[in-house]
C-alpha cells in the first residue's frame, strides 16, 4: 500500500523544497565534525574552517564513535548526518597513535559518500597568532581566488584530488556576476614535495597602480599548515559520469507582467500604488490638547506661542 | 616575467589560477623563507587572475563595479542528481490531444445570488451553499430527497473523485522518479487481502517477543539452532529453579536450615494435635492392618472371601468382630 505524505505546514513545505535537486545547484554545504578523539590542533583547525565557512557549515561537537568513512559500515552515519543537515561537503577530525592530527576531507553525491581525501595536519598556524591590520580581514561568504602552485598538483594521483577538493570545498557559490570591490581573500596551496602541501589562507591589498588593474599584495592573516597526503578514495567512474551531468537548459525565471503581443511587441505592465488622493494629511489639529490651547494654536498658527500662555498663567496665579 | 605569465593555467570563472612548473630556485632553508616565497609566487598567480578579470567588461553599481564572470572550466561533481522531468498528468495528455488552451480565470467573481464581487474559491466565495436559500423543484425530483443534502454529496464525491485522480498522477509520477519534492512516498505495511482495519504498526519489542518464540519452537527448544546476525538470546531459556546451598553458613547457607526448622517446629507446637486428624489416622491405621490380615488369612480362598464380604457385611461384622476387636487390641 503507497501513502502520499505531504507537509501540513508551509514552512516545512518550503524547507523540503529548498532541499529538492535542482538544475543548476547553488553552494554546497559542509558538515565538520570529528570521531572519538581529537586533538588541540585538530579542534582549532576544524573551528577555523568552520569560521572559514561560516555561512554554509553545520559544526558538530560532540563525539562519534562509529564514523570511520573509509571502511564498509562506518560511512553509514555520516551518510545518515550529511542526509539530516543537507551537507554535501564534510570534514571529518581523527587523532590515533597510527594518525595523528587526521582530517579526512570529503564529499557526497545524493547523500553517499563520493569522493575521500585523507591528510594529515602538521605546522599548524592560527588565525590568532597573525597580526595585521584588521580593516584587511577579509569578510564572511566573499568569493576566493585560488593559487595552486607546484608540479605535484599535474603529476601526482593524490595531490590533484585534493586540489579539486580543496577548491570544492573553499570556492562557495557558483556565481555569474562578481563585484570587484568584495574581492578580500586567497587561498594559496604550494605542493613543497610529492605528499606535502603548504596550505594558507591569505587577505588581498588593493594598491592603485596607474591602469585599470590594482596592484595586489597578499597578507598572510591565517590558518596555515601543512597537509601531508595519506589515504585518497576516487569516486567510481560511473558515479563521476552521473556526479558531472549538467542540465543544457538552464533554469528560466518567470517573466512577470510582461506579455508579448504579434501586432503591439513587448508590453510591460507597470503597478502603480494607490495615491490615496482622499486621505492626504491635513495640517494637524490634535485632539488631545485642552481647548484653550487648542484655540490658541488654530489663532496663531504656530506654536511658539504656547510657552508665554503658560507664563502669564502662572503670573496671573 | 612575460613568460611564466603564459604558462599560468587560468580558470577566471572559479579566480583560479595554477602553475604546475614551480620549483623552488633554492630549497628554503627555514619555514619563513618557505612561506615568504610561497606568498611571493602567489602574489604573481593572483595579479594574472586580477589582470584578466579586471579587464573584463563591466557596469558600475552603487556597491562598485559589477563584472560577469565567465562559466569555471574546472568542472566540479554535483551534490544531488539532476532532477527528472514530470510525466504529463492526464489532464494535461488529454487537454493537449483536444488541443485545450490554459487560461486564466479572474479571482474574484460577480455573484448574482448575492450582487456582489466574490472570490472564486475558499472562504466566503460565490455560489456557496450556504448562500443558497431556495432550490426550485424539478419534474424529475424524486419525492422524500433532500435536495440540500443531495447537492452536498454531490460535491463530496466531487472532491474525493479529484482526489483519487490527484493520487493515481503523483503514482505515476513517483514511477518516474518525479514526485513533487514537498511529497513523500510513506510505504505502509500491506494489509491482508480482505481485511478492512488498518494495520497496525508492531513495535521492535513485539517482533522480538515472536521472533523469540518461533526459535524455541523446535525439539530441541532452539539449543542447536544457527542464531540470525543480531539475534539477541531470548530472556529466559532455563526453568526459574532455586537450589539451596549444600554448605551451611549465614544468609543464603542458613535457608535450608530455616526450612527444614519450620517444619519441625509445626509438628512440635503445643497445639499439634490440632494438625495431626486423629479419626483421619485411626482409619488409615485399621485399613491397613485389614488389608495385612486379609493378605495373611489366606490367599487360596481369595474368592470366597470377596462373595462373602458382599453378601452380608454386617452380619459378618458382628458375627467376626469380637475377634476382630481382639486381634486388634
């Protein structure tokens, strides 16, 4: 027997509808969170990537003991969280004597695990221990520049996927038009050897240079570190096939109030708000005053005279 | 310079930029060296992508100049599949095969029952039933028939037919794997064929209490049997038996003790005359011995005996029971 459920409420109608699949997605989101143990540098990198992301990243803090995503059975928690909080980017904090500072970056296609990249975080530098000026800071959600330098980005299997995951997880939104002036911030990602990335995060400096283009300068404002490569998983080829599918069409937005017409062309319609002619406000004579003033107002017109009426009364007195 | 500026690979669309032919003119002694250099070369990589976007046509805005970025050629994985397209209702297959426009119907309508404008449909809306005082009587009218009553199941049916039309199409659209995204499919337990009541949804620990009782259900009451993965052992598989301690000692030890104490002391009580039924003993104690005597009298004339007894047993009694009596005493 099949049962239609739908939503009573509104609001839950348009939260499932903002979580349907749609022909051109916007920004994903990500989910941090971490296992049975974690380190300090571990907790600190996963806060700054949460600050990082802070507009789209659900933080998770307490501990999950049976989340290990690179073993059969141990993704199906993960799986089951990226499905609750509707994250399709997740990083996953593990500290072993076999591992230690593990971040596992990953990401999902349809709520199943897609793609994992494992690392591990060494010569960890806060966001705290960076002085600069902080009118450079850069500023929540604003669209990054990438700088991806070193052979091992093209040779090496396990560095070009963690480019592209890197740059899926930091680049935010798909976006078609940019303002210039919000451009604030750079990742910089230098592969020093085969298994070894230099990873920091940078703000820009705009200085006029004569032309159109400013002169650039980079401000290092943190978190930096070292990301030593260790287990990768690439997604099967046929899952990448399907993941990479775009639509041809594109999503079109409803034209309103214009009609198109064979003999007039192109109308628009134009609403105009009531100009409530009827009620337009008349000079004010408030009815809450007590007559005399209400008098000596309508007489003088103004009501500066009020104060002396007051004086002569207390005189009078 | 001009020439690291052409090996730079550019994705203006994602403000990437990547050169894959870096090395370090001399390996970097200390890890500020390494990340003055690293910055340096980064500041080059930013300054390309800067220099093609801002020379990319753009429209000035109040919050500054606004410029269309073209489509990223890094190409990234999506995070959920591409919707599928929404099989046609039939309505809309059939208004398509008689070539049925859609229009649009204003939402408020003039009413004539009342004079007024009026909505359409919902509250307070025109030609509502309620507003309908007086229905003229027809020839074909059957007599005892409430036409008020009539006209409200009419639109009853109306609406659960529209309903069960609105069912069959989201069936067809679940099939294609196009169910609006605010409707869920909730698959329900099958009903047994014939059976009207809804079934009722059983809880983990009934399944568990059945599941239990179908594995002790063999000969051997589910001793040799092979156990399903996660299949707890059910709760109680020995009899609910005590036994005592067989050693003396405090507490559990001094039971047995205890027990065997509390029968002693019922029959050494003051008033253990009252347990012990004197008359009940007495009788118990003659039969005994008339069935010894009998045994002892004679086995040969067994049957003789029996005539006997069933002939007259009172004469006999008070022929044989001096004897009797003073065998006994």
């Amino acid at each position: 027997m099949m049962k239609f459920k739908t939503p009573q409420k509104g609001r839950i109608r348009r939260e499932l509808e903002k979580r349907a699949p749609k022909l051109v997605e916007t920004g994903k989101k990500t989910l941090i969170l971490h296992g049975t143990k974690t380190s300090q540098v571990l907790n600190d990198v996963m806060t700054e990537i949460y600050h990082l992301k802070r507009d789209n990243s659900v933080k998770y803090t307490r501990k999950n003991d049976n989340i290990r995503p690179f073993e059969s059975g141990g993704e199906t928690s993960l799986e089951f969280f990226s499905l609750k909080t509707d994250c399709s980017l997740f990083v996953y904090g593990s500290h072993s004597k076999k591992r230690p500072n593990n971040l596992v970056l990953g990401r999902t296609y349809d709520h199943h695990i897609y793609d994992l990249v494992e690392v591990g975080v060494e010569e960890f530098k806060s966001m705290k221990s960076f002085k600069y000026d902080k009118n450079l800071a850069p500023k929540i959600g604003s669209k990054p520049f990438f700088a991806f330098m070193g052979e091992g980005f093209e040779s090496v299997e396990e560095l070009k996927h963690l480019k592209e995951v890197l740059l899926d997880l930091f680049h935010g939104e798909v976006v078609t038009n940019l303002n210039l002036a919000g451009l604030d911030r750079v990742y910089v990602c230098v592969a020093v050897s085969p298994n070894r990335v230099f990873f920091t995060h940078c703000a820009l400096r705009l200085k006029k240079s004569g032309t159109v283009v400013p002169r650039i300068e980079l401000v290092e404002v943190g978190p930096s570190m070292d990301l030593v490569t260790r287990r990768h998983r690439l997604p099967d080829d046929s899952l990448r096939k399907e993941a990479m599918k775009t639509s041809l069409e594109k999503a079109k937005k409803k034209e309103k109030n214009v009609v198109k017409d064979a003999i007039q062309g192109k109308l628009g319609k134009i609403y105009i708000p009531d100009q409530k002619v009827g009620s337009v406000p008349l000079p004010h004579n408030a009815k809450g005053v007590k007559r005399e003033r209400r008098e000596a107002k309508l007489k003088h017109g103004t009501t500066e005279e009020l104060p002396e009426e007051k004086k002569q009364k207390l005189d009078s007195e | 310079m001009e020439m690291a500026q052409e090996s730079y690979e550019l994705d203006v669309g994602n403000l990437m930029a990547s050169y894959p032919h870096h090395s370090f003119a001399s390996t970097p002694s200390s890890r500020e060296e390494l990340v003055k250099e690293c910055l340096q070369e980064g500041t080059k990589l930013v300054q390309a992508i800067a220099d093609a976007l801002f020379n990319l046509p753009s429209t000035e805005s109040p919050d500054g100049p606004l410029v269309q970025l073209p489509q990223p050629t890094t190409r990234l994985p999506r995070e959920k599949p591409l919707p599928r397209p929404k099989p046609p209702t039939k309505w809309e297959v059939f208004a398509k095969k008689k070539g049925i426009q859609k229009r649009k119907k204003d939402k408020v309508v003039f009413d004539d029952q009342t004079g007024s404008w009026k909505r359409r449909h919902g509250y307070d809306r025109v030609n509502d039933d309620k507003d309908v005082p007086i229905i003229d009587a027809k020839a074909t009218d059957e007599p005892g028939q409430d036409p008020f009553a009539k006209r409200q199941e009419e639109k009853k049916k109306r609406v659960e037919k529209q309903e069960k039309n609105r069912y069959s199409n989201l069936k067809e659209a679940a099939k294609a794997g196009a169910l609006p995204s605010h409707v869920q499919l909730a698959a329900t337990a099958l009903p047994i064929t014939g059976s009207q009541a809804a079934p009722r949804k059983i809880s983990k620990d009934e399944l568990g209490n059945v599941a239990g009782m179908a594995a002790n259900a063999t000969a051997s009451g589910g001793k040799f049997d092979k156990k399903l993965p996660g299949e707890k052992p059910p709760k109680h598989d020995k009899k609910y038996r005590k036994f005592l301690p067989v050693a003396e000692g405090s507490g559990m030890g001094s039971l047995e003790r205890q027990q065997t104490e509390k029968v002693l002391n019922k029959f050494m009580a003051k008033n253990s005359h009252e347990i012990l039924n004197v008359q009940k003993a007495i009788n118990m104690y003659n039969v005994k011995k008339d069935k010894k005597g009998r045994s002892q009298g004679g086995k040969s004339s067994s049957t003789d005996n029996k005539l006997k007894a069933r002939k007259s047993p009172y004469k006999k009694s008070s022929t044989k029971g001096p004897s009797n009596k003073g065998k006994s005493k």
